[in-house]
C-alpha cells in the first residue's frame, strides 16, 4: 500500500501556528511566498579533457514562513519551510555519442535566515537551509522524452545564501527577494548505483527571485 506524504498536513499546521503567534505578537509576521530560481554549471571530465558537461536547472516553488521582529522594524529571525518543483538538462559538448539528459526535480527545504536592515525597506538576509530532493531521468529517443523508471535518484544537501535581499513595501504588505550565488553540501543516492557522491561547489550562478506576503 502506497504511503500518503504527510507534507501537506506539516503545511497546515505551520500555518495554523502562525496565525496564532501573529495574533500574540504584534512584532512578528507570517508570510507565504512564490520564488523563481535558474543555475546554470559547467564542468569538465577529470579522466578526459575534452570532454564537458553543461547544467542548467530551473525550478518553482511555494514556502511558508515566519518573522520574528521584537521590535516591529522588519529585523529579526526568519523560519521557513517550502516545496519546490523543477526541471534539469544535461547536454554534452565536444564527445560523440553522448545523449543529452532531463530530469523532473521535486523537493523541500527548511530555511532559517535574518533580516537586517541595510536602508529604510532595503533588507539584507543571509539564509542556511536544509533540503531534500528528488530527480528522475529521461533521454530525448527518437524526437520525444523518454522517462526511465526505477532510477530516482534522492539527495539531502545544506545551502547557504549569503548574497540574499529584501525590498518591504511602504504601503502594501509585499516585498521582493533577489539573491545570487551561495555555498552548497550534497550527498546523493541512487537506487541503481550502489556507493552515493557527494558534491561541494561555491557558485555565484545561481539566481532566486521572490515575491512574498506578510500577514
């Protein structure tokens, strides 16, 4: 029997419990927000030179937070926990033979971040997060996708976003988030290769832009 996901019920609560503690502390928010990121990686074969790989990743999403301002100006600690889904291509330059790749991503993370003031409604807010993701495999055959079975691959990793900003505007409750770049960890799985990998990389080509509601 197939196992129902219980994200959707952790969502509600973590709602539930916003309004709450928004209806306790004038000096914190809730907020739900829908960001948009892009990352775009190239690398090159250790074994063999002349032969790289190119990555670009974009993907969607929607995340539940919370703001905890003690002193009602917009500075303090932020919690937020999201689900994102996504798409991944994978061509091959100077090689023959070796088929472009997509992958469907789906994932969640939990952020915990801080906004500190840089200008009147101009916020800096670096994030640490933990997240979970997984990828499936397709490869263009014969002018369509074709979708492999059996081989998600499952990966837990640890970003921190250190080049984050948040502009609040003065007379709605809307604000825009843009970052660039960060720091990533992540061990992945496959269910058909038997030893994991683990990926470290610093980049500042990754692109996220949101925009966010407080309530």
């Amino acid at each position: 029997m197939k196992k129902k996901s219980i994200l959707p019920v952790l969502m509600a609560l973590f709602i539930l419990v916003s309004i709450n503690a928004k209806a306790q502390s004038s000096g914190s928010y809730a907020f739900v927000d829908g960001f948009f990121k892009r990352n775009t990686t190239s690398t090159k074969d250790g074994q063999n030179n002349n032969v790289s790989q190119d990555v670009s990743t974009m993907g969607t999403g929607i995340g539940w937070g919370y703001l905890f301002s003690p002193n009602n100006d917009g500075q303090g600690i932020s919690i937020e926990m999201g689900v994102e889904i996504g798409a991944q291509n994978n061509s091959y330059t100077n090689i023959n033979g070796m088929p472009n790749t997509k992958e469907k991503l789906t994932g969640a993370t939990l952020a915990l971040g801080y906004h500190l003031t840089v200008i009147p409604r101009l916020y800096y807010v670096p994030q640490l997060s933990v997240g979970l993701i997984n990828s499936e495999p397709s490869q263009f055959v014969e002018a369509y996708w074709e979708w492999y079975t059996g081989t998600t691959t499952h990966s837990i990793g640890v970003r921190l976003n250190l080049l984050n900003f948040e502009f609040k505007s003065n007379d709605t409750p809307f604000s825009v988030r843009f970052g660039m770049g960060g720091i990533t960890y992540i061990k992945s799985t496959s269910n058909n290769v038997p030893n994991p990998m683990y990926t470290y990389d610093f980049d500042l080509n990754t692109f996220t832009t949101a925009v966010i509601y407080y309530f």
